[in-house]
C-alpha cells in the first residue's frame, strides 16, 4: 500500500509541474478553444460557450500573448500585467486606448482565473489583482447635426460616388438610424423575423442570440423603417435582408463601421471611407443610434420610453411594478406602443430634416 500510495503521489508530482510548466500562449490557445467549444444554451441553440469570444480571443492575443506569449504562466506577475496594461495607453501597441487597456484586463483576469481552477491548475492564483486603477474613460458624445443627417442620406443615393460600397450596407447605416438598434442587432435580421410588414403593426423580431442582454427585442418599424427594407428586399432571393455580396449570408459584424471609416493598410488609404467622401467629420454605426436618441428627446419623448427602443434599462421614472402576469402580457403591449410612438416620431422628424435634397448636399466632397 506504501508503494501504491508513494507511485501515485509521484505521478500527481508530474502531473501537477507539467500542468504548471505551461506557456502562456498555450493557455491563451487552450482557453479560446474552450470559449469557442459550442454549447447548449437557454433557447435550445448550440452556439459558443461564451458569444463574445472573438473580441476577448483578439485582446487576449494581440496584448498579452505578444508580450508574455513565451513566458510561463506561473511566473507572470501583477508587475507584468500593470506595466503591459500602462504600455497599451501610452500607444505602444498602436493608437494610446485606455479601452484596450481594460479589455486587457478583462480578457487576462478571465484567463488566469480559468487557469486557476480546480483540474486545470497551470496556475495557484491569478496574478490580475489589485491593479492600479486606469484613467475613466470619457464616453462618446457623436451626434449628427441636421445638415449632417442631410448630407449622410441623400450621400449614401449616390451610386457613383459610394460605388466601392455596396448597396446593402448603405442601406443597414440608414436602418441604424432609424431603428436605434445595435450594429449586431440588424444585421443578421432574416426574413422570418419580419412580422406584419403589410399590416398596421410591423416590426422585427430580434432573437436573444444577437441581444447584448440576451432577451428578445420586439422593434417596431417605422414607415420609414419598412421602405428600407423594401428597397433591401427589392430584387433579392436572399434570406437575409441585408445580405453579403458574398452569398445568402448577413454582412460582416464590422461591414458598417468599415465603410464609414474606409480601408487603411499600413497607415495608406486604399479605399476612402464614406464619412471622408462626403466630407464629415468621422462618427461610427453607435453615434446613429446616439443621433435618433438625440432626436427623439429633442422632440419630447419621456427617456424611458427611448430608453425602451435602445433595449437600456429604464429609468425608475417609467417603470412600474407590476404582477408577473401583468408584465408579461399588459405590460409588453404597453411599451410596444411607446416604442412605436418614439420611432415613428423620430422617421417623422427625419423625414423633415431630409426633404428635397437641399444645395449642400449635392456639394460633395471630390
């Protein structure tokens, strides 16, 4: 029994310094695969283990396993942590981002605390604790001007001039306007999930795989709303309303932002970006949202019932408590109505604001 006992401690000793003798580009590489690995998930799809893994697999090896790919898991510290995390904003990787920094942290807290648990063990603890506290981070304020709005949509109409961007994507940044809802949010929208776009209520059905919050969001569409995706539509056999060039498959999740931005390849512009074409100061898919925020307050609307159309949480102004009944049923239909009055509001103001295609919209940017 002594013999059996001594054998096995001995090869738990190997186990244990062969787990521990790990690099960090191979946990970083065992965790994306874990992140990946599909799952079963509350509405019955098998999707990813964790959604997000693309963003986090990016930070993970763009940041942590450059500059600590080689070295091992173990030895790594809180001092190497805080000084690449203090070197991501001073721009030593690229453009200076406090964002980066703490997407960083995140990515290599969640590693090192999955390396830590029991039956991985590559490491006893995890070396992301009590960091220095990074710089606030101020939040975006982007919002288009009318004559901006103007110029933006009578723009993107302009097939010779947007010829290097395809009309389905111009079409999704006008959708982003209208509806309020996220980049990922509209652009999967299939089909199916239109619901009465020739009644009195149409509106689109997001599912929960696409939410931020992971909850189903139930937009209406505004008339304005439904003639743009009429016009996406329009001559294709495409499941997809805002189908890829590429195939009946939705537009990459950075099609939009790609666009707006144009294409740089080493610091050299191949293809010029929609906002420099048409001589706007730079703004991305969110500041839309933002924009049709914006307008909606302007016109009155309380900011709980906007606040509704962006899928945030309400303010306390607006919420009511309520039986769960109550809530799921009563209660829904209410906030549909809210929400339709605010986007039907908000094509009402746009409709005004971009009227005939007025002088300084025609005087685009060469």
């Amino acid at each position: 029994m002594g013999g059996d006992a001594l054998a096995e401690t001995f090869r738990d000793q190997k186990a244990t310094k062969a787990k521990r003798g790990k690099t960090v580009a191979e946990i970083i590489e065992e965790r994306i695969d874990w992140m990946k690995t599909p799952v079963r998930k509350p509405d019955g799809e098998m999707r990813p283990r964790l959604e997000a893994w693309e963003n986090t697999a990016s930070h993970l090896r763009r940041f942590l396993g450059a500059r600590l790919g080689k070295k091992l898991a173990t030895e790594v510290t809180k001092h190497d942590i805080a000084t690449l995390s203090n070197d991501i904003v001073a721009g030593k990787f690229g453009k200076p981002s406090v964002s980066n920094a703490r997407h960083m942290r995140k990515a290599a807290s969640g590693l090192f605390n999955w390396a830590a648990e029991a039956g991985r063990d590559y490491v006893s603890a995890s070396p992301c604790v009590n960091l220095p506290k990074l710089d606030p981070e101020h939040p975006r304020t982007r919002v288009l001007t009318e004559d901006e709005i103007r110029i933006f949509w009578h723009g993107l109409n302009d097939e010779e001039l947007m010829r290097s961007w395809d009309r389905r994507t111009r079409l999704a940044l006008k959708f982003e306007l209208i509806t309020m809802l996220r980049s990922s949010e509209l652009l999967g929208a299939h089909r199916d999930e239109l619901v009465d776009l020739d009644g009195e209520h149409p509106r689109l059905v997001v599912p929960l795989r696409r939410v931020k919050k992971r909850r189903v969001i139930q937009q209406p569409l505004s008339s304005l709303a439904v003639e743009i995706i009429r016009e996406a539509l329009r001559g294709s056999n495409k499941q997809f309303i805002f189908a890829s060039p590429l195939g009946d498959r939705p537009l990459h999740r950075k099609a939009m932002a790609d666009a707006l931005r144009g294409d740089k390849r080493k610091g050299k512009v191949r293809t010029p970006g929609i906002c420099a074409l048409l001589g706007l100061r730079r703004f991305t898919p969110h500041d839309l949202r933002r924009t049709a925020a914006t307008l909606a307050g302007d016109l009155g609307f309380d900011d709980a019932w906007i606040a509704k159309c962006l899928d945030h949480a309400a303010s306390k102004k607006g919420d009511v408590i309520v039986p769960t009944v109550t809530g799921k049923v009563y209660n829904h239909s209410k906030r549909m109505k809210e929400k339709r009055a605010v986007l039907e509001g908000v094509a009402a103001e746009l409709r005004r604001i971009l009227g005939e295609p007025a002088e300084a919209a025609l005087r685009l940017v060469a």
